[in-house]
C-alpha cells in the first residue's frame, strides 16, 4: 500500500534536496577558488578522500585534501554539476561531476551525514578522467 505525500512532507523532502546541494556548493566554491577553508566548511573533520588520479591510487585525509587545494590554487574555469541526491533522514550520497578543474575531469562520490542540523562530506570517492 502506498501513501501519498502531504505537501509538508514535499516540502522536507525539497529542502533536504536543497540543504545537501549548498553544501556541495562549499565545495565547488572552494576548489574554484582554490581555498580549502571554504572547502573544509563541507566536510566532516575526519572525513576520508579516496580515488585515483593519474591512474594511480589516492589516499588522503582531509587534512592533506586541504593541502593540496591551497597548493593548486584557483580553478575558476571549473564547470561542476551536481548530477545526484539521494537521502534518507540524516544519511546522503551525492554524485558530482566536474570538467576543467585545472584540467582535468572528474567524477565524484559523496557520502553525507547530517550533524547538528548541517550536512556534511563523512567521505569523498573520486574517479580522474583524462587530462583535456
């Protein structure tokens, strides 16, 4: 048996939608701008990030992360495209794509978790495309 959505419940379920996205917006933001202090704001502390860049595999904490933002610097002809949400009370996955991040392509794999009302990245899986 299925039950219909009240609009209440339409309306949680947008602003979830809407929460999760602004903050993958810290994260865009911050690699466009090339600082990891905006970045940081969308992570969890601890939070892992994990993929394979240059076909080689990446480990980093999210210190490091960080690190590495503040080293490349700006990328303000990054183009990203949240292409994903699902969610279910406070736990998220999201998936982002992004094209010329200082150039090269990526795809990204969030896992979310809600703390205090906010959203935040527990944990980045990443895939780098070929460099443009």
């Amino acid at each position: 048996m299925t039950t219909a959505m009240t609009i209440s419940d339409e309306a949680a379920s947008f602003a979830g939608y809407e929460a999760i996205a602004a903050t993958l917006q810290w994260y865009i933001d911050g690699a466009q701008r090339g600082d990891s202090s905006l970045m940081r704001r969308a992570f969890l502390d601890g939070a892992s990030i994990r993929g394979s860049y240059g076909g080689k595999p990446a480990d980093w904490t999210l210190q490091a992360f960080c690190e590495l933002i503040d080293r490349g610097g700006a990328a303000p002809d990054l183009q990203a495209r949240i292409v994903a949400i699902e969610f279910a009370g406070s736990a998220a996955m999201a998936r982002l794509e992004a094209a010329n991040w200082r150039g090269t392509r990526y795809t990204d794999f969030f896992v979310l978790v809600m703390r205090d009302g906010v959203w935040r990245i527990s944990s980045k899986v990443f895939f780098s495309h070929a460099r443009a």
